[in-house]
C-alpha cells in the first residue's frame, strides 16, 4: 500500500478563519479522500502557527497571556475544519512540545554545522510583516509600501542562516525536477525568483522585541523567526510515524510558495539532510471584487454563513466545482446559487426524488430486478463508463471542477432517460412489456444514483450518507467496485421521501404601498 502523507499550510491564528483558510483544508480533505478510495495508506496533517508577532500583539490588545489567547484562536479554526468534515489524521499547533524540540534540534544541527551564524543586522525592520525589508522594496519618495505598517530603522546583532550558499543547489534541482510543483507555472516563478542573488536569511528575533517564540537553544536571547518555526511543523508532525515522510503534498495559497515554501524550506531540508517533499500543490485565492479575501477585507458576503444557510456539503461542492485548482476564482452569492440550483437541487436532488417516489408508488417501496435492457438503459450504461473513466484521471490531475462536470452531465442525462422512459406511463399499462420496462427503469434509476454518488462522496460525503442510508444501502471496502453498473441495489427497500438540498426562499422583496 503506497504511503501518501499530504499537509495544509498552517493557519495564521491571530483572528477568526475565513473562506481562504476553509477552501485550503476542504481541497485537501477532498484530495486524502479520493487517495485513500483509491487505496493509499494517507495521513493527513493541519494545524495551527501559533507563534510570531501578530499573535503577541493581539493577545496583548485582549489583556490575555498569548498561550491562553492561542488556545481560543486555534479551536476555533479547528472546530470549523471538524464542521466541514475535514478528515485530518493529526492537527498540529506549534506551541506543542513535539514540535518544539525538533525545531530546536534542527537549529541546533544547522548551528553546529556552520550554517547559522551571528552577524550585525543594519537595516528596516517591518513589525507588521515580521520581515526585514531590502533597499528595493522603498517607493523612489523613500517611503514604505502600506502593507508594512510601521517600519524602523534598526542595528542588532542577529542569527542566519546559508540560504545563499545553497542557491545554486536549488537552482539545480528545480531544473532537474520538473514537477515538483504543481501547477507548472508556478516553478518557473520560482526560476525567475532564483536568478537574483538570495540573501541570507535573519532566523532570530531579539526576545526584548518578541517574547512569543521558540528560544534558539544556542541563544535564549532570541526566539526563531516565525516562518523557521512553522515550516518544520509538516516534519515534526510525523517523526513518530515511521515511514510517514517525505510529504507528497504540501497544498498551500500561490502568497506562500516564495520564497518561504520553495526557496527556506527545500535548503532548510537540504542543508539538515532530511529528504524533500515530492511536491508542491499550490491554489489560488478566492476573491471579491477581484481583490484577495481575507480578514481584514470585510467581506460583501460572509462565505462561512453560507454553510449555515445551505449545508456542509452545498459549501465544499461549490468551492471545489467553483475553483480550478491554481488559479482564482470569485466568490459571489449569485453564482453560489446558480451552481445549487442548478446542479445540487436540480440534478441531484431531483434524481433522489425521483427514485424514492417511483420506487415508492410503483414497486411498494423495493428496487425491483432489471429486465432486459433497451437503447435507452444501454446507452446510459455507456455513458456512466465513460463518466467513470475520465472522472477518476481527472481527480489524480487535481482537476476536480471537471471531474464534476462530468458527474453532472451524468446526472443530467440519467434525469433525461426518465423522461424519456417514462416510468409513469408504463406504470399505467398491464401489459407484461410495459411491466417489465417500468421495473428495468426502476432498477435503472436507482443504480444510476446509487453510482453517481459513489463517485462524488469524497466531496459531498454527508449527502453520499443520506442518500446511502435511504437507498438501504451500505457501500462495501472497495470503492473501485462500488462503481461497477451493476443490480447491487436489487430488491433493497427504500424510505418514501429524502429533502436534501431545499430550494432557498427567494429574496424578500419589498411591500410597495
Ligand atoms: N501561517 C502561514 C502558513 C505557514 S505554513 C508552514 C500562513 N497562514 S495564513 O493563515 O495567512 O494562510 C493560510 C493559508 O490560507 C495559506 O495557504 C493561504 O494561501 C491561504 N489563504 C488565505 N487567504 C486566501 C484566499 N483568499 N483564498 C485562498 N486561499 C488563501 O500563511
């Protein structure tokens, strides 16, 4: 069994999640489900960067010890994942002592091999972005772009680490190693990023500046710069697990590949001698009005509201149907609606009715056996091997928006064969044709959707339940075998009625007068 360990970037808890933070964990979630269908031994990480500035500075705005302050912060970004039915195997926050001790034995190492030093620092220093700030990134009047807040001319002396002497290393290997991130387009940013000389990088904070850190353990003046900390998370997450690492994934937003995930870490790893990860899975951003959402945007629509307004799965479906993965995508209520209706409410949802009505009316509540098979069934059959087939590619590529495209054409066409087959009419007739014909679309029916769900359940996995559970059916181990069109459904009792995806009320309008 193929070992695939895959992380998400780990949330920033210095304020309430957001639609960004829910999409990244969601993406995964969906990616360790269909890996482990598809039979993998998958452990999957998350977690929580509870260290660095940020969260001094807020916990000191609420009067707070920032232990107690990130305690609230990352239960609350963790409750959210539980709610959506992100399945982690382990959600890590770097304040815990696993996480500490290997990141103090891999400063410890680097310092003992040469590649951290001490040095004077000179230069501005941003409290906002936690980063030192080069000569370049002034305007020509000399003043700061506002996404660094205060900026302070500052002399201390510092810790740092090689990256520089590293570079060429880098260079090599992305050269060599074409997919290590994914999509393409991506590495050759970071290919363009590396033809500039890199600067070493200020690994310390000076703990009369920051308190809220990991101490370097040959320097208990300073804790570890933030970033150092939090990269070592999907590393110190696993060194109990033999067998665990490297990672296979690590999914992250396209504001963190650099320098922080493609350039610090591949050298940090390097220059320990731990291996790399396989690869890099970078997403885009959700946006509103073409601009990122986040926070601190105060967002037109509040997209975790709509998980209260429409169900857990309505939410993941449009956010991986929505998205292709790596690029950006806008949020907006009307598009959520239009994806609801017309495919959750509409295809599914009338699929669903549609099966348990019929079953109900005609066939006393018990999917009948197949008779033999018309053009019709036939051809639908077809259809469903061919959705199958592509579907499956599709989901490996990451290319999810598609792969329920195709879901849905299959749906659609499953509701088209009702029409056409009318099952009502033949319900109607006693001729022994007639009969026979209404229990093959019966049993066509119902294992049309018995599949279709199958297929998708790794993205609306509570409907895949319900829908399962009033089919009277229970899956068996083998998902791959669960999507063979077959009469696995004969003679299985079903429930009257299932409301599964209700319309929403339309806006309400204005009384006049
Ligand atoms: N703490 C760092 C990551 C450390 S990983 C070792 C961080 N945290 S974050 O809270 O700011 O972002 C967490 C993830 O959410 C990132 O991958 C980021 O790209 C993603 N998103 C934040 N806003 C986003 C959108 N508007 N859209 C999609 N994802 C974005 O960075």
């Amino acid at each position: 069994m193929e070992s695939f360990y895959i992380t998400t970037a780990i949330d920033y808890v210095n304020g309430t999640p957001h639609v960004g933070h829910a999409y990244e964990k969601v993406l995964t979630d969906i990616i360790a489900r269909f890996r482990r269908q598809m039979g993998d031994r998958v452990h999957f990480l998350t977690g929580a960067d509870e260290h660095g500035q940020k969260v001094q500075t807020s916990a000191r705005a609420r009067g707070i010890a920032p232990q107690q302050y990130v305690d609230e912060t990352s239960a609350e970004f963790r409750a959210l994942y539980d709610r959506l039915e992100v399945k982690y195997d382990d959600f890590i926050r770097t304040t815990e002592p696993r996480h500490q001790k290997i990141v103090r034995q891999v400063l410890q190492q680097l310092f003992d091999q040469g590649d951290i030093y001490r040095a004077e620092y000179c230069g501005f220093y941003s409290t906002r972005q936690e980063q030192f700030l080069q000569a370049k990134e002034r305007r020509p009047d000399g003043s700061w772009p506002e996404i660094f807040g205060e900026v302070t001319e500052i002399v201390e002396p510092n810790y740092f680490f090689k990256l520089r002497q590293y570079q060429g290393w880098l260079s090599e290997f992305l050269a060599q190693n074409e997919n290590f991130i994914f999509p393409r387009f991506r590495q050759n940013e970071v290919i363009e990023f590396l033809k500039e000389p890199l600067n070493d990088l200020c690994i310390s904070r000076p703990k009369e500046r920051l308190e809220w850190g990991i101490p370097l353990p040959f320097d208990e003046n300073y804790v570890t710069y933030v970033w150092f900390d939090a990269l070592i998370n999907y590393y110190s997450g696993v060194v109990d697990r033999p067998g665990a690492w490297p990672a296979r994934w690590h999914v992250i937003g396209k504001d963190i590949l650099v320098p922080p995930h493609a350039v610090y870490w591949p050298i940090m790893l390097h220059a320990t001698g731990i291996p790399l990860p396989k690869g890099l899975l970078v997403h885009g951003w959700w946006l509103q009005s073409g601009a990122k959402m986040s926070k601190s945007t105060g967002a037109v629509v509040n997209p975790l509201a709509l998980v209260d307004e429409f169900g857990v799965d309505a939410f993941r479906y449009f956010l991986i149907r929505e998205m292709n993965v790596g690029q950006d995508s806008e949020f907006t209520r009307e598009q959520f609606l239009v994806r609801y209706n017309s495919e959750l409410a509409n295809n599914l949802g009338n699929l669903v009715n549609r099966t348990l009505n019929m079953t109900t009316r005609f066939a006393g509540g018990a999917v009948p056996a197949a008779g033999a098979a018309g053009d019709l069934e036939r051809s639908l059959q077809a259809l469903w091997v061919k959705t199958r087939d592509e579907f499956i590619p599709l989901c490996e590529g990451f290319q999810f928006h598609t792969a329920l495209e195709r879901a849905m054409v299959f749906l659609t066409d499953t509701n088209a064969y009702i029409e056409k087959r009318a099952p009502w009419k033949l319900g109607k007739s006693a001729e022994p044709a007639d009969q026979a014909l209404l229990c093959t679309s019966l049993a066509t029916m119902a294992e049309a959707l018995r599949l279709a769900i199958a297929l998708i359940q790794h993205v609306t996995p509570a409907a895949a339940k319900r829908i399962n559970a009033v089919l009277g059916y229970t899956p068996g181990p083998v998902w791959l075998d669960e999507l063979v069109w077959g009469a696995k459904l004969n003679g299985v009792k079903v429930a009257p009625a299932l409301v599964l995806f209700p319309r929403p009320l339309p806006p309400a309008t204005e009384k006049k007068g």
